[in-house]
C-alpha cells in the first residue's frame, strides 16, 4: 500500500510538472531549473519591472539573439513560480548591434544574403506574453533601416538612451551586457 501511495505521488508529481512546463508563457522557451535548497525564489506578490538592453548581436546569424532568449527564460521562470502575468512588466530596448533584429523577415532576408530572421517568432511570443519592445530611432537611422520594415510589435524611440533611462526612473531594473 506504501508503495501505491509513493508510485501515485510521483505520477501526480510528474502530471504537475507537464501541465505547468506546457502552461508556460513561452512554451519553446528555457526555464531555470530547480534547485533544492535555494533560498531567493520569485515571488508572486512581487511586481517585477525590468527592462532587457538588447545591444548585442548573435554569434551566428541564424540564432536568435541570446538577450531575447534569457528574457523569455526569466519570463518563464517567474510564470513557474505563480508570479501573475500583470506583475510581470517586462520591456526589451535594441539598440547598437541588436538593431538588426527588429527587422521584418522580408527586409531582413534581402540585408543578410537570404537568411530569414530567426527572431521573429520569438518576438511575438514575447510580445503575446506581454513584452514592451522598443527600438533606438538612431541606431534605426545608422543601419539606414526602413522604419516601415520594422516589425509591428516593436515601437520605434527617439534614442535607447532615453528609452532606458525613462524606464529606470519608473523603477525598472535593467539587465544588459
């Protein structure tokens, strides 16, 4: 009978996990992993605010660019801990070698020798899980990027510099390399 109940505990478990890890907000997305023990968790009565500095570029041009992935794996973990979508406010500025990336996939493909964008879909996940996406209006100008081939979820910013320090001001913490 004690080993019934344990065998049923573990596949309760098991059950558990598979319906959070597919009820994450970015289901293709990373999650920190578990650690016993640890001390500092998320917490779901916190508002998180942060802002991601996307001012680096992939290493290769056909990988999604690394601060869109950790934005969606933090994301994901705070869902993993029950931190409610409206505590979650999560904003991504691209600027300097990030910019090339706020690009539609047609635009993109004609700059970069045919490679589709491998950031799109992930930008639109982000951006359905509720992500503010900003873009440096002079990083815009110096790529000579056609604002009208900026994809739609991105809204188009006089400078990061601004954008960034605005954010800061309203009590977001930012993240970037």
């Amino acid at each position: 009978m004690f080993r019934n109940l344990i065998l049923c505990t573990s596949l309760l478990a098991s059950c558990v996990m598979a319906q959070a890890q597919s009820a994450l907000p970015i289901p293709d997305a990373a999650v920190a992993r578990d650690v016993p023990g640890a001390k500092e968790l998320p917490d779901p009565n916190r508002t998180y605010k942060v802002v991601f500095d996307v001012g680096i570029a992939a290493d290769k041009i056909d990988e999604v660019n690394p601060m869109l992935a950790v934005t969606a794996r933090y994301i994901n973990t705070l869902a993993k801990f029950g931190v409610p979508a409206d505590h979650r406010k999560i904003a991504v500025v691209f600027h300097q070698k990030g910019t090339e990336i706020i690009q539609s996939n047609e635009a993109y493909k004609a700059r970069n020798n045919g490679h589709d964008n491998p950031n799109v879909t992930i930008i639109r996940e982000l951006k359905k899980a509720g992500v503010d996406f900003r873009v440096c209006g002079q990083a815009v100008m110096g790529a000579k990027i056609d604002p009208k081939n900026i994809q739609p979820e991105i809204q188009l910013d006089l400078w990061a510099l601004t954008t960034l320090v605005d954010f800061q001001l309203d009590g977001y913490v930012h993240i970037g390399r």
